[in-house]
C-alpha cells in the first residue's frame, strides 16, 4: 500500500510508540529511529506494541 497526499506526491509517516523492530515487510523503509528514554539511534522494539500496532 502506498499513500499519496497533495500533488501525488508520497507521504511520509512517524510513529511514536514503544519502538518498531525490523520485520520483514520494513526492511529498508524505516528511515530514522530514535529512542527518547534509553538514548539508542536504531530500530528496536522492547515492548512490541510499536512493532503490533504498524503491522498491516
């Protein structure tokens, strides 16, 4: 699924949640992570409701 917006130009999407770890159907499309409580710059989930709640 690919999303749009104005001028048919692609959309980009942040999610703020407990993190996302790096599934099979995100490789290569998480551009940036950032962990405000333990200070970690990559994708990682340990609680995995981030990683639950952006499954399709």
């Amino acid at each position: 699924m690919e999303w749009f917006g104005h001028r048919n130009m692609p959309v980009g999407i942040a999610i703020l949640d407990t993190g996302v770890a790096q599934v099979d159907d995100l490789q290569g499309r998480i551009v940036a992570a950032v962990d405000f409580v333990n200070g970690r710059n990559y994708p990682y989930d340990n609680n995995a409701h981030g990683t639950q709640v952006r499954s399709r």
